[in-house]
C-alpha cells in the first residue's frame, strides 16, 4: 500500500476591520493577526476577507 502525502492549506479568515488596523494607527497589532497578514503577504496562506 502506497502511502499519500497530505497537504493542509492555512487559510485565516479575517473580518474587515482587522484588516484596517494596518492602516489606522490604533496601537499594536494582535500577535495572532501579524503572524496571519505575514503569512498571507508571503505565500504561505491565505487570507480571505470579505468586503464591507
């Protein structure tokens, strides 16, 4: 029997706002939404975030 190799996608979903905060100074960012945008920005997963 052939082992198969699994491949799991990130995929972080993100509501509008969070995305905003890159734009508006509003402190710093959530430790968990700078490893997402930085992920996202790299290739590494994807970021979904619906319009307004």
């Amino acid at each position: 029997m052939a082992s198969s190799a699994q491949t799991h996608a990130n995929i972080f979903v993100l509501d509008t706002s969070a995305l905003l905060r890159l734009y508006l100074a509003d402190g710093p960012l959530p430790p968990s939404l700078e490893l997402a945008i930085q992920r996202g920005c790299s290739g590494d997963a994807l970021l979904l975030i619906p319009d307004l």
